[in-house]
C-alpha cells in the first residue's frame, strides 16, 4: 500500500489511498489517567460543546478572547500592524496548509498590507489565476475575509495576492525575466514556505526542492532592492537525532553538520542513481536511497535532512541579509483562528486516530510518556508575522525560533493524545456504528506491535467470515488485511522517532518575544504555548476539526 507522510512541520498532508480512507471512523471507553491528573474531580463538571460532551472545569474560548501574557513596559511592543501596512511579499508554498493560514492572517489584521506575490507552479497565467481562486479566494478558511468585505472581497483578494508562475525548483525559480525584473523592485519581504514534506520522498526530489530551493529563492531575494528580510520555514527535528535540549542555532556544514556532508556530493550521487534505474524500480530505489543517506548522517529520514542542508545554504549564502527561520514542531489545526479546528488534509497523529476511532487498530509502536510535540498552526502564524516585523529593521543576523511545545511546564504525551482521543470518539464517534473501543496499547517493540495487529486484523476477518456463513479454513491474512497491515508496520515505522520522542526543544527566542509584544499585540498575535489547555484543544478543537475534514475529502 502506497504511503505519503507529511510531515511535521510545512504544508502538505497524508494522502491517504482509498483502502485506508475506507476504514477509517469512531467509538466507547473509560476515563483516562491523565485526565485525572490534569483535571482534579472535584473540580469537573460536565458542559456541552458543539463537537461533544465531556467533562472540563475550563473556561469558555471565544475567537478573539486570548490570555493576556507578561509584556515588556514598551506600549508599542515590536509594531507588528505598522510594519505590515503598506508592505509587499513573495510568498513560495502559499496553496499549503501552513502557508494559507499565514496569507489569511496578513489579509484580516492588515488590509492596508501591499500586495503578496505567490509563486505557483503552473503552466500559464491563466491556471495560476484558477488555481488561487479555486485554492485560496473560495477556501472556506477565509469566510471570515468574506463577512469583512462583503460583495468586495473577490476584488479585495484579487488586489492583494497576484499569482506568478515559477518553480522554486527552477534557476531564478523559473519567472519570466520581465516578471522577476518587475516584482524584484516591490518586494520587501521572501517568505520561503515552499517544500517537499513527505518522510521518504525520493532523493532527487527531495534534494532539488528541500536543500536547492532556498538557495535559489535567496539568490532571487538578493536582486530585490527593497529586501528587508528573508524569512524561511524549517522545521524543529531538523537537527537530527539528538538527546536533551535541542538548541535555537543555525545550522553550519563544519560547525554543528558534520563536514562529512557534501552536498554536491549528494547530488551527483542522487543524479547517478537516477541515471542508472529505469522503470518500476526507480521510484523505489530514489527513496531508499535518500533514507539510507539521511539515516548516515544521523536523521530521521529524507525529509529533515533534506531541510537541514537547505538550512546551511541559507546560513553560508545570506551574506548580509537579514535571515530569520521558524521551526515548527509537528503542526496541527487552529487553535482559535480564524476559527478552532481548521485543518487541511489528513496530518501527522491523524491517520493513527482515524483507524483507531474505526476499530482497526489499538496497538502502536510508541513510548506512552514520550513528548508530543504539537503546535497549532495559528500559533506558528502568529508568532512568524511577530517576527517578520521584529527583525525587519536591518540589522545583518540570522535568528532562529523554535516555535514548538515540549518544553513548558506541561507538554503534551503520546499516551495523552490516545486517551484524550478514545474519550472523545467514546462521547462522539465518528460513525453510527456501535463498537467497544479499548485503550490504545503501546508497544516497546516492532515485533509486538506487529504481532498484535496481525492478531487483530485476522480477528475481524474471521468475525466477516462467520458472519457470511463461510467455512474458517486458515489464519493467514487476506490481500486486503495484508495491506492494512503492511500500511500500519508502515506507519510505525516512519514515526518510530516521534512516538519515542524523548528531547525538548529550547525555544528561549520565541520566549523573549512574547515578553516584547505589547499587551495588544499578544492578544492579536497569540502564540504562547504555556496557554494551551491540551484536554480542550485535542477534544473539543483539533478531534472536531479532523472529523469535519474527514468527512470533506469523502465527499470530494
């Protein structure tokens, strides 16, 4: 079964093929341990949401009502809406998740903002037009945008955002010279959004995209004039697989990469493979290839230490110019805007949480008390429009946030995020269909947890046997039942670093700029991890937000 995994910290989402989707839904259970510990029962009291029931002591979240954080004495704070008024942007990977988020934020807090030219990957002008209609002017993300402008709001939008055609995977990202000669002297700030996110992509893809890109969006940037930043997406595991605290510092072929890496190297190397495989096997071959080089160096998969070398680019070719990087954690739906529980696409934790709430599998392959590093993606939004005008003021550093969750006083679990699931699909399935749903066991080894779903998928076969009036005759799986065991091995075998997360990001930069906003700024522009209420957010925001987007892509 083919698998897509996205990834935790950019745009896309799981693909999930039609086997998967189809077995994917809702359910019962008891009262977790850590709601016990995180909600004292003397205190709870049961309250109706408009997702489901459950029992919370918490107050109610309205759209626009954010916890007011400690704040410098400095009543204008970093001048975030001064600085966005008037501003023009080159916006790269704007159709993603992360990136329309971003794009719908800078439109509501700053309508005075200049134009935003994305770069989209299309054949001509006119199916860039198409698409930003189909994918950004009539996405329900922006009904907010809607109510605001009323009968002008297509004009609105068609004012600020001009779609040009390019590829970041392109020299001078493939814009027509008189297109880049002309946006070149408007642009005052890059925001580099635009990457290949899925864990094992193939090498070559990978590497043109992830490591090239920015280098190539950098070289475009510095023929800009009125440049006053570059701003790029990373992601927080890039630094490969560490123990302890993990650090807000740039990343440096010599320094903190070891000089081993070369990444011309890696792209003749990429290049030969190419060269050589032909047919079926090639695609197969180009994403072993790239596990097998980022397993060596010591990461995780493709993806990271894809991002990792178009981290050092960015740090060996800024020269001058002022550079900041976000690193997300794994990013999820909205925690408040522009309304709770937006999402797009199936992500990171969700395909484990669909198959679950179907009754297909209540095994992983995990650490219970390991962190899970989750951030919601306005919170990321918030904090990068934060930074963007912070450090547009040219000053010549390059400055990294860790814009992540586990080191607060109360991080999220692995265990957390399963029990506060099964207590939500007990109080509000997905489905009609009635099943006793277990708490999710997890298992030290491979081994047990693919013995365990193998016992548990030939269960159920056996039970649609029986039900046909079939004669039992052997234990072995059918093709099907292999498949969804295939994709579940699978499963846990791309997220085998996470689920057994045991670091904590540092994340003092983004810290030190919350404390710089002004009180009205860190209302407008929340991003304060320590203000999460997981219980709240999983249960009555991120759950409901799956479900509504589950139901969406089964009706496409």
């Amino acid at each position: 079964m083919a698998i897509t995994t996205n990834v935790l910290a950019t745009s896309n989402a799981v693909k999930l093929d039609a086997v998967t989707v189809s077995f994917i839904s809702s359910f019962p259970g008891k009262l977790n341990h850590f709601l016990a510990r995180r909600l004292p029962q003397s205190t709870t009291r049961r309250v109706q949401t408009s997702c489901c029931y459950r029992e919370t002591s918490l107050k109610a979240v309205t759209l626009f009502e954010m916890p007011e954080t400690e704040t410098s004495s400095v009543s204008d704070g970093v001048e975030i809406l001064r600085f966005l008024k008037g501003k023009n942007y080159l916006v790269t990977g704007a159709f993603g998740f992360l990136g329309k988020v971003l794009i719908e934020k800078l439109l509501r807090v700053s309508p005075e903002i200049g134009k935003i030219f994305l770069l989209i990957k299309s054949a001509d002008q006119e199916s860039a037009n198409r698409r930003l209609y189909d994918e950004i002017i009539s996405s329900d993300l922006f009904k907010l945008l809607k109510k605001m402008h009323g009968s002008s709001y297509e004009a609105f939008m068609k004012s600020k955002l001009i779609p040009v055609t390019g590829d970041i995977g392109e020299d001078n990202l493939g814009i027509e010279p008189v297109t880049a000669a002309k946006i070149s002297g408007e642009i005052d700030v890059i925001i580099s959004c635009a990457g290949r996110t899925t864990f094992d992509d193939r090498y070559d893809f990978a590497l043109n995209v992830n490591a090239l890109g920015p280098g190539r969006l950098l070289s475009f940037g510095k023929g800009c004039k009125n440049l006053k930043l570059f701003l790029h997406f990373s992601t927080a595991y890039v630094t490969g697989k560490k123990e302890g605290t993990i650090l807000e510092t740039p990343l440096c072929i010599g320094e903190n990469i070891t000089s081993d890496l070369n990444i011309e190297s890696e792209l003749k190397l990429a290049s030969e493979a190419v060269r050589k495989l032909h047919g079926s096997e090639e695609i197969k071959k180009l994403k072993e290839l790239g596990m097998k080089r980022a397993q060596h160096y010591g990461w995780e998969n493709t993806y990271t230490f894809t991002k990792a070398m178009g981290e050092s680019v960015i740090h060996n070719q800024r020269g001058d110019l002022p550079v900041v990087i976000i690193r997300p954690s794994v990013i999820e739906s909205s925690y408040k805007e522009p309304f709770p529980g937006w999402l797009q696409g199936i992500r990171m934790s969700d395909p484990i949480i669909l198959a679950y709430g179907k009754g297909q599998i209540s095994d992983f392959w995990g650490d219970y008390k390991s962190l899970m590093d989750i951030i919601p993606v306005d919170m990321v939004v918030n904090a990068t429009i934060a930074a963007m005008a912070k450090h547009s003021r040219g000053v010549s550093e390059l400055k990294v946030y860790n814009v992540t969750s586990s080191s607060h006083a109360s991080p999220l679990r692995a265990g957390e995020l399963m029990d506060l699931s099964h207590q939500h699909l007990c109080d509000s399935p997905f489905t009609e269909t009635f099943m006793e749903l277990e708490r999710m066991k997890f298992h030290s080894s491979l081994e047990g947890f693919t013995s365990s779903a193998f016992n548990r998928i030939a269960k159920h076969e056996r039970k649609v046997k029986n039900e046909r009036g079939d004669a039992e005759s052997h234990t072995a799986l059918s093709m099907k039942g292999k498949r969804r065991l295939d994709y579940f091995v699978s499963l846990a075998r791309t997220y085998e670093p996470y689920t057994f997360f045991q670091a904590r990001f540092d994340d003092t930069n983004t810290k030190r700029l919350i404390q710089e906003l002004s009180v009205e700024e860190g209302k407008m522009f929340e991003f304060d991890i320590s203000g999460i209420d997981w219980e709240h957010y999983i249960v009555n925001v991120h759950l409901p937000g799956l479900k509504r987007e589950l139901f969406k892509e089964r009706s496409r």
